[in-house]
C-alpha cells in the first residue's frame, strides 16, 4: 500500500503524522508531495527519507494545487503497481487510528471514504453554522450534479484500488485544486468502481493555517458545476492511459 500526504507548510506536522501512519499501516510506503513549502516541509521531508525505510518524496516547483499533486499520486501509484493508495490530509486533521478500518472496507470496495457523514462519524468541536452550511452544502450540491451516491465527497481521507485508478482517463480531469475530491469519485464511478465509507472523527489542524479560501471554494463549485452539464449533455469515455 502506498500512503500520500500532499504537503504546504507542513513542517510541524508531518513527522508526528508519519510516525502515527506507520503505527497503523506498519508494512506501508509512504509518498510525500510537496509544493515547494517556504517553512522548509521539503528539507523536513528530506531527513525522514534519509532516516526511515520506504520513503518518497516529490519536489515540485510551487503551489500547483491538491489536485494536480494527487494526480501525482496516482501515477507513481499506477507506475509502482501497488495495490491501494490511501491519502490523508498532512495536518493531522485524519487520525491514522482509522487507516485499518478503510483497509478493512477494501475487501468488498473499490474505494473507501473516511466519512464525516455516516453514523458514528463527525468532526472535533462539531459544526458551526458556517461550517455545517459549505461542508453538508458541497455534498449535497455534488450528489445532485455529479450523481454520486456517497455521503462524504469532499473529504480526502480515502483508499483507492489502483488497478480501477488506472483505469480512467485522467486527460478529462478538470479538477487542479479542492474540488479533485468529488470529481475522481465521478470518474470512479465510471469506471465501474464499488464504494464504501467509514466513520471518521475529523479533528482540528495541530499547527499551521488552512489552505481553502474563497478562490478555491468558488473553482470546487465552478468545475462541479462544468462536469454536472457536461454529464447530462453526453457520456465521458473511459480508457487505460496510465
């Protein structure tokens, strides 16, 4: 299996979190993607690569966005031929306590979703208003349009196949930031892929500050709202490019 952690200014987090992952995912290798972070995430990465077994990292240019570095993923995924790639945010926000049940789930799925909105899931403090009001929105707006039966579509806390990834044709992925999350379940699903998800507490961030704004927030719902016409209007195809 490999793990993914796209990372931004992660340098207080991301020793603490891999030393977490490989406590539940022993036997996993783990990718780091990073864009070029200005607080040294990069170098950080650098020195657990040089000190732990099964560590990789990417260094890209800058920011190009969470959907291009899973993309990223994917491919090296794809190329290496492991059997699941599971991503989790690099905050600590996904506790890695939950990495054996999405494991569990992949034996009758092709895709597992560490779920906020099933029974049993939730997030620390719980909901405020406005929180409530973008996270339950964006799903609801990505059920309708996208057509996916899934509670959680906006979160990255998942375990792909990789043999099903490898079977779309990510040349028609619009997707370059947030919005990558509902659009790959779309693709999924056409590929024919089985999904399950999985209660999860999603907890605060542990340092740092967020990375979503209102930019980002506006192109999820744009680029949503392209592949919901798009969807209507005719049937994407589907073939192995990777």
């Amino acid at each position: 299996m490999l793990v993914s952690l796209a990372t931004y200014n992660e340098a207080e987090n991301i020793g603490q979190l891999i030393d977490e992952i490989r406590e539940f995912a022993p036997h996993s290798s783990i990718l780091i993607i990073d864009d070029n972070s200005p607080d040294g995430t990069g170098t950080v990465a650098e020195e657990l690569k040089a000190r732990l077994p099964r560590i990789e990292v990417i260094h890209r240019s800058g920011k190009l966005g969470l959907g291009t570095a899973m993309l990223a993923a994917i491919e090296f995924a794809v190329a290496n031929r492991y059997d699941y790639l599971l991503n989790l945010d690099a905050d600590g926000s996904h506790p890695p306590r939950f990495i054996p049940a999405l494991l569990a789930g992949m034996a009758a799925n092709d895709v597992m979703i560490g779920s906020r909105f099933v029974p049993g899931g939730g997030v620390e403090g719980g909901f405020n208003f406005k929180r409530k009001f973008m996270s339950t929105g964006i799903n609801v707006y990505a059920r309708i349009l996208l057509g996916l039966k899934t509670r959680d579509n906006s979160g990255s806390f998942r375990c792909y196949r990789v043999a099903k990834l490898a079977e779309i044709d990510f040349s028609q992925v619009r997707s370059r930031g947030y919005s990558f999350m509902e659009e790959i379940l779309y693709w999924c699903q056409h590929v024919g892929c089985r999904f399950g998800e999985t209660p999860i507490l999603f907890e605060n961030r542990r340092a740092g500050v967020t990375k979503i704004n209102k930019y980002e927030a506006y192109m999820a719902l744009k680029t949503i709202l392209e592949l919901g016409v798009g969807r209507v209007l005719r049937k994407p195809g589907v073939r192995k490019v990777l």
